[in-house]
C-alpha cells in the first residue's frame, strides 16, 4: 500500500520476508542509494527540521512517529515501512517506546 500526501511517499512494508537489514539495505542499493544506519533510545525526540536533499528512510526495528507540522500529518512507522521525504518539507521524530532502527539514504540530484 501506497499513500501519497503532498509530495511525501508512505510505503507499507508488504513483503513475505521479515524486513531485515540486509534486504532493505539491497533493494536501497539497486536503486541507487547509498543507506546508512542510525538507532536511538526510546522516546528520543529529533525536532522539526528540513533537509536540502530528497530522503529515503526505513525502520528496521522498532518504530517512529513522523511528524508533517505543514501538512498537518502524523504517522507511525514500523519494520519495513519506507518514506520518501523531499527536500524542504518540514519533518519531526519521536522514536517509539522500544526504540528504533532505521536506514535512511539521500537521494542523488539527476
């Protein structure tokens, strides 16, 4: 399932595998992108902020809550869900009550 809101791209994970590292890092690669990994605690906060570069972001483990202040828009995202965040739209992050795992990638500029 897709969900397309203003330019940002919710996609479920709906794979018959488990998400894991490994292949959510391989299909980020065959499309070109060049992921990284970052965890935080529980409940960690990131404050609203915006990036000068598209971004993909999958959680791994855990969850997060995103935050849209612009768009009026909140969502949670669990293993294997993807988010496509373009460039300057104004994000926050609320990591979950477990923590969270995440690989996030910058988009190259064609």
């Amino acid at each position: 399932m897709s969900i397309v809101q203003k330019d940002v791209k919710i996609t479920r994970w709906r794979g018959s595998e488990h998400p894991t590292f490994s292949n959510i890092t391989r299909q980020m690669k065959k499309e070109g992108l060049r992921p990284y990994m970052w965890t935080n605690m529980a409940n960690h906060r990131y404050g609203v902020r915006s990036h000068g570069y598209d971004k993909v972001l999958y959680v791994v483990d855990g969850s997060i809550e995103l935050s849209f202040p612009d768009l009026g828009q909140q969502l949670i995202m669990r293993p294997g869900d993807r988010v496509d965040v373009p460039a300057g739209v104004r994000h926050g992050t609320i990591v979950g009550n477990k923590g969270a795992c995440c690989v996030e990638a910058a988009v190259a500029r064609k």
